[in-house]
C-alpha cells in the first residue's frame, strides 16, 4: 500500500501535467514541448545506467569506458553527436553537458585560462545574468568586459563593437542574450575579432531551435568558434546543453576536459532524447522555426493593436521566438508592471516570465498560426485588465491538443 506522501507525491505530479500540458496556454520564452518518442527515451532503462568516457591505461590495458554494459548506450551518443554536428555545420560535437550553462562551463574553463579577459552582454542590456562579473567570471577567474549593445531591442552596432574590440582586445568575444529579438552582425564581429587573436564564442540557448531551422543566424559558417547552449527552449529536446564547433584543436581541448572536470555521468536517458528531437529537426526544424518567427511577429503585431505596449515596433517587433513587453507602458496602461501581470495571467492559465519577454515557441510546436495571435493577443489583454479567461484559454488549447511538426 502507497503512503500517503506517495499518494500526494503522484497527486502533485498528476496535477502538474494536467494543468501545463492541458490548460494552460504557456508563452514562456524558455520552454517548449517534446515528442512522445522524446519523452519515451527519457523514462527509458538508460536513465538508470553510468558510463564513464576515458581514454587511459587501467591494470596494463588502454580503455574507453570505464564500465561495461555500454554498447548501446556508446552508438547512442555518437548518433546524438553525428546529428547536432550536421544540424548546426560543425565537424565536432558534443551532447554531454547537462545545461546550457554546463555547456558553457564545458567551453570556457579549457579555452580561457585564469586571468583571461573576455567580452559579454551585461544583463542591463539583455545578457544573461550567469556571464556577469560575480557568476561563471568569478568562478573561472575571468575579467568580463561589457559588450554593449543599443536600444530596447537590445541590437549591435557592429561599428561600436569593433571599436571595443580594438581598445579592449579581449581573449574572447561571447554572444548571446537572455533578451534577443535580432541577429548580430556575426561576420563583423568576428573579422574583428579574430583580427585581435580573440575566440568568438556564441551562446545559442534561446535561439538553438531556430539556427536549427536555418533562421537568425549560421553562427559557425559566420564567424564563430564554438557554438553552444541548451536545448529546451526555441529547441524542442529535454533539458540538457550541447556545443559544436568547426575546430578540431578547440574540440580536443574541449572533450578532454569533460571528464571528472566539468562533467561525470551525463544522463545518457537524456542524451537520447536529445538524439530524437535532433533527428526531428533536421526533418521539420525549417517549418517549425518559420511558424516560430512569423508568430512572434503575429502576436507582437496583434498586441500593439490591443492596446498592450510592445517593444519594436518601427524594426519589424522581432526576429526571434520573443516578443519584449514594455514595462513602463504596461504600468501606465494596465496599472501593474510584468510580475503583477504575470501574476494576473496565470490566474487564467496563461503562463508568461516575470520580466516582460514572451516566447512563441510552445504554442508554435501546438500547431497554432499567425492567424490565431489576434484570439491569444485579446485573451492576455483582457486577462491583464484583470477579466476572467479561463473557460476561453481551456478551449483554444483544447483545439491544440499535441504538438504539431513531428
């Protein structure tokens, strides 16, 4: 007979399931939703075996695998690897990091040694707080120089960038953003960059899925050294992180720091899945991002005529999954600022961050299309103004009941 914690533990989980894979309408930029075959290998044996990656001499004899029992489980990640080296045209890859900021741990403690200097978005400009002077710098021994960036889309001017990179000659440049609606200049970038003898790092964590797809930006045949990121955002996988470069020297350094340094199991359940939504990609990656971006700029659109202020206008709103809110407006406009409205939106099962960013990502993969943005933008208008929504949210997901681009 179960315990009562069992019980109320298989109530929660149940609960949760209904609720976020059923009723609600979820706009957070960082989420998505897997296939059945990618759930599937994620409750599979392998979450519950160990492989340990070597390559070193034990009681007289040169080994790979520290453990035994691996035979599949070695072919499922050189299958994973094959796939996201191909998808994202590097020659290269690793599936092993367990985030996206794994992965960039993965690539920063072997390329950037301790006093290195390397550019960054600071978050007052959109970029992840993880790259911040305090976090990842700190624990690496880094010195993070801002790399700034204009406006309240966040955009490079790639002039004032390679003005900095000249003064500054950083080690590295990374890229990547928390907030990002536009591509950078990459090839600019870059040529100055590598003018500098500095690596050109890019942290593809938000926009994984639509370089996927073949949008936003080719960041290896652009100009980078090493792309990585997680792969649970526009990406449709598990959890998990990954990186792929071009370089064989760069991924050496990389792979031989993996073990017993960054990483020890990886979670080969996990690996597999990723695998699949990899393999699914590469199938229907080009429709799916293109739904992405062109609902994104659907919903920005249909917002902005609903009254609910919206950033970008006069630049096209978006080239991403996101659509950036603009706090000042919804306070004037609404009498809240984003946490109180997001607060007001899960109410009626509309889930959103609390920092002013929407992600088109999850309902794109349900199926819906730009025409549907004007009923979503009425619904979160109305629910911001504080008006009950529920019954009409439940019907539209109902409409969507699982993910298209299989």
């Amino acid at each position: 007979m179960r315990s009562r914690e069992e019980a109320r533990l298989r109530s929660l989980v149940r609960s949760h399931e209904r609720w976020r894979t059923r009723e609600c309408l979820n706009l957070l930029a960082s989420e998505n939703l897997s296939s059945a075959a990618v759930q599937e290998y994620l409750s599979s044996d392998l979450g519950r075996r160990y492989t340990l990656p070597m390559h070193q001499e034990v009681h007289g004899e040169v080994v790979d695998n520290g453990y035994g029992g691996t035979r599949y489980t070695d072919q499922v990640e050189a299958l994973a690897s094959s796939a996201a080296a191909r998808l994202f045209h590097g020659r290269w890859a690793s599936v092993r990091p367990l985030s996206g900021h794994i992965a960039a741990l993965c690539v920063l403690a072997p390329l950037l040694p301790r006093g290195a200097r390397y550019m960054a978005v600071f978050p007052e400009d959109g970029g992840y707080d993880g790259y911040s002077p305090g976090f990842l710098p700190a624990l690496l021994g880094h010195q993070v120089l801002p790399l700034s960036l204009y406006g309240p889309t966040h955009r490079a001017d790639p002039e004032e960038v390679a003005r900095s990179i000249r003064r500054d000659r950083p080690d590295a440049v990374l890229l990547g953003q928390s907030f990002v609606l536009f591509p950078y200049p990459l090839r600019e970038i870059a040529e100055v960059a590598h003018e500098v003898g500095a690596l050109v790092l890019y942290d593809a964590s938000h926009v994984l899925g639509l370089i996927a797809g073949g949008l936003f930006q080719d960041p290896l045949r652009e100009g980078a050294d090493v792309l990585f990121g997680s792969t649970h955002k526009s990406f449709f996988g598990p959890q998990g992180g990954l990186l792929v470069t071009d370089r064989e020297d760069l991924f050496l350094q990389i792979d031989s720091s993996l073990t017993w340094r960054t990483l020890d199991n990886a979670h080969w359940n996990r690996i597999a899945a990723l695998g699949q939504a990899l393999l699914e990609m590469e199938r229907v990656g080009g429709k799916y991002a293109r739904r992405v971006v062109e609902n994104s700029r659907a919903l920005a659109a249909a917002l902005d005529q609903e009254g609910v202020p919206v950033v970008g206008r006069d630049e096209g709103y978006t080239a991403s999954h996101q659509v950036f809110l603009d706090g000042d407006g919804l306070r004037s406009r609404f009498g809240a600022g984003p946490p109180g409205l997001a607060r007001r939106l899960e109410s009626q099962d509309i889930i959103i961050d609390l920092v002013g960013r929407l992600g088109s990502a999850e309902v794109s993969r349900l199926g819906l299309r730009p025409e549907d943005m004007a009923e979503l933008a009425r619904l979160i208008r109305r629910a911001m103004e504080g008006r009950p929504v529920r019954r009409e949210v439940h019907a539209l997901r109902k409409r969507f009941p699982t993910p298209a681009f299989l």
